[in-house]
C-alpha cells in the first residue's frame, strides 16, 4: 500500500494533515519530500483539472442523449472532487477516484 500526504514536523513528531489508513502501532517507511504548494506540480495539476472540467462542459451541449449528459454531469462532479484531492495531494494522481465521487 502506498499514501501519500502533506504532514507538519513539529516538536520532533511528524503529523501528517489526515488520517492515515494504518493500524496502531503499524510500521511503515516514509521518504520525506519539502512541501511546494505553489511549485510547478501544484500549477500543472490545477491546469489539468481546469482542462478536464473545461472539455466536459464543452461536450454537455454537444449531447442530444440527456442519459449521456447527466451521465457526464455525473463524471464532472466525481472529477471535480477527484482533481480537488489530488490538487491538494490527499491523493495519488494513480489511486482508484471512485472513492472521491460526491
């Protein structure tokens, strides 16, 4: 199993941001990285998400089927709250989304 999250080191204690799926007294091995909330990978995951949202609010007009566009409105509210995590890095861009849908 592989987690990835944004977490504080204080007091000589690491505490990470959100609860982590681990069992009291687990041992894991952790790879620490510096937070850059606003670096380069922040900036072209934002751009992602806007392009994704962007092409599905570009399609929705195109469908005649309402099935097919409520299905796409469906997909674009699951991916609003998917491209939100993985912006903020609760998530990894790889992990199943399915878990993200409203």
């Amino acid at each position: 199993m592989n987690v990835e999250s944004d977490a504080t080191y204080e007091n000589g204690v690491l505490k990470p941001d959100r609860p982590l799926p681990l069992g009291d007294k687990q041992r894991v091995r952790i790879t620490v990285h510096a937070a850059e909330p606003n670096g380069e990978a922040f900036r072209l995951r934002q751009e992602l998400a806007r392009d994704l949202l962007a092409i599905i609010d570009s399609l929705v007009p195109l469908v005649g089927n309402v099935a097919l566009a409520t299905r796409l409105q469906l997909l674009k509210s699951g991916l609003v709250h998917f491209t939100l995590a993985w912006t903020l890095g609760a998530v990894h861009p790889w992990s199943s989304w399915s878990a993200c849908r409203p």
